[in-house]
C-alpha cells in the first residue's frame, strides 16, 4: 500500500490533482449484515492514515492531500470513491503462485467495479519471464484487440506515454493455432497461413493506431504483433515497464453484469509493473 501511495502521489502531480488518501476498516464479521456499506469519516485516531500522512510528510513534491479514515466493507465501499475521481490506485497483496488467487480481492473487485480508471501496484520483486526490452528508455504497454477496440484503453494509454515521455508499445496477440470444431469432442485446425493472419492483423493495428498517433505527435507508438495467449505476452513485456494498460469487458445484454475478462485478470495476478484497468468507454447513443 506504501508503494501505492508513492505511485499515486506522482499520478496527482504529474495531473496538477490533489490526492485523497484513503483507509477502510473492515467490520466485524457479526456486525456486517447491520451497518452501511461505508460509514461516516472516523475522527478517532488511524494509525494507518498517520503513516502515510507522515511518507508523505517527507516529500517537498507532495500534492495538496486529503487523509479520509472510514469504516466499512472495502471492496464495496472503494470503487464507491472512484465515482469523481481521474484515477483510483491500490496495492496488491497478491503473492504469487496459487496464493494470488486468495488475496488481494480488494483490488480485484475495484478494478472490475469502479467507474474511473483503476491502477494496481504490485508488490516489490515479482518475476516475469520473458526478453529484455528492445531498448532502454520509459516504456507504457498497452494490449489491442483488433477485434473489438476500446477508445478509452488507446486514450488512455496514449496520455499516459505523453504524460511520462515514454515510448508506446501496443501489443495485439492474434490466437495460433486457428482450430474449429469437426465432430463431438473433436478439434481440427483449420488451413490457415499463419503470415497472411499476422498481415491482416497488423493491418488492422496500424489503421487503429493511426487516429491516436496522429493526436499525439510526440509520443512514439511501437505495434508489436505476436502470435498465441495476449495475457502472457503483456506480463512478459511488463517487465521494466512503467505501466501496463488493459481495458474491462463491455457489458453486453447477456452478460450484464461488470466483468474484468480473462487477460484482465491474469495480467492484474502477474505483472510486474503497476496495470491500469479501464472501463469501457459509454456506448455512443
């Protein structure tokens, strides 16, 4: 949660915003099916506030800061704040392996419910397998589906690569092998060229990207089109990276309730740089 706290701190400057820090106190299990979801600001004492009021204390760039104790259930009551906020920023408390499936449910469940962006910091040292970066220099990742863009994920991964003066790489995974279904229980692959889908695939990033690269001159966009799991391949490249940035799943008329999506959810247990989860953009009437 510190390294959150320094992270959103740096946010709020860089957006000339000011920064309201944030602790939950859990209620006791017995008292939960009796109390609101978040209570009144508690003016007792926080130890946990008066930590990071005294991390921040020590930093001459600190932005102008709001320190809010509250009581109630954080899962609800956290992506309730992030309704007027630019960003919501949390930790992780996942650990890794099997473990990063039990903890960090906080995070999760701001990432798939708040209405405004929503960056998950991880813990220090986490491992992710994969090549160096091509070069040296700040770096934002950002997955694309060709399929189905999301304007608010490229706006949003765009500012951000403005924002720090850091080079774009925007990763569109296309699935190989291609297989359909023949008989009962059975699959078969179907006689594809493998170069003709990776073309058309970066066709169709390039005539995407273009509208956003041609909104921001200064920030250089790098398509990378790779073959196979989207989620593996942004974990890979998130080692190093500054911020990966992936979009939540559009609510549909089957499926109405939010969603984070596979990717989302694999690249929020694994990556080693802090994710950006953004909500889908409002369907245009």
């Amino acid at each position: 949660s510190l390294r959150a706290l320094d992270w959103a701190a740096d946010a709020a400057r860089g957006r000339a915003a000011p920064l309201r820090v944030v602790h939950v106190r859990q209620y006791a299990a017995w008292a939960q099916g009796e109390v609101l979801v978040a209570g009144p600001p508690d003016t007792g004492e926080d130890p946990v506030i008066e930590e990071a009021r005294a991390r921040l204390r020590d930093r001459a760039d600190a932005p102008v800061t709001e320190y809010l104790g509250m009581e109630g259930v954080p899962g609800a009551a956290l992506p309730e704040l992030g309704a007027d906020a630019q960003l919501l920023v949390l930790g992780s408390r996942g650990r890794g392996g099997f473990a990063s499936l039990l903890l960090g449910s906080n995070s999760l469940a701001a990432a798939r419910d708040a209405e405004c962006p929503v960056v998950v910091v991880p813990r220090p040292g986490r491992e992710v397998h994969g090549e160096p970066p091509a070069e040296p220099g700040p770096r934002v990742v950002v997955g694309l589906h060709v399929d189905s863009p999301d304007d608010a994920v490229l706006s949003f991964a765009f500012a951000e690569a403005a924002r720090r003066g850091a080079r774009l790489q925007v990763v569109a995974a296309y699935p190989w092998p291609v297989q359909t279904w023949a008989a009962a229980g059975q699959m078969m692959p179907l006689v594809i060229d493998e170069v003709s889908v990776e073309s058309e695939t970066r066709v169709l990033a390039d005539g995407l990207l273009a509208p956003y690269r041609g909104r921001h001159h200064d920030v250089r966009a790098d398509s990378y089109v790779v073959a196979g799991d989207a989620a593996g391949h942004l974990v890979a490249a998130s080692k190093d990276a500054e911020l990966v940035v992936v979009g939540r799943h559009r609510r549909r008329l089957l499926a109405p309730a939010r969603m984070m999506g596979s990717v989302t959810h694999a690249v929020l247990l694994h990556a080693a740089s802090p994710v950006a989860v953004v909500p889908p953009a409002p369907p245009e009437e």
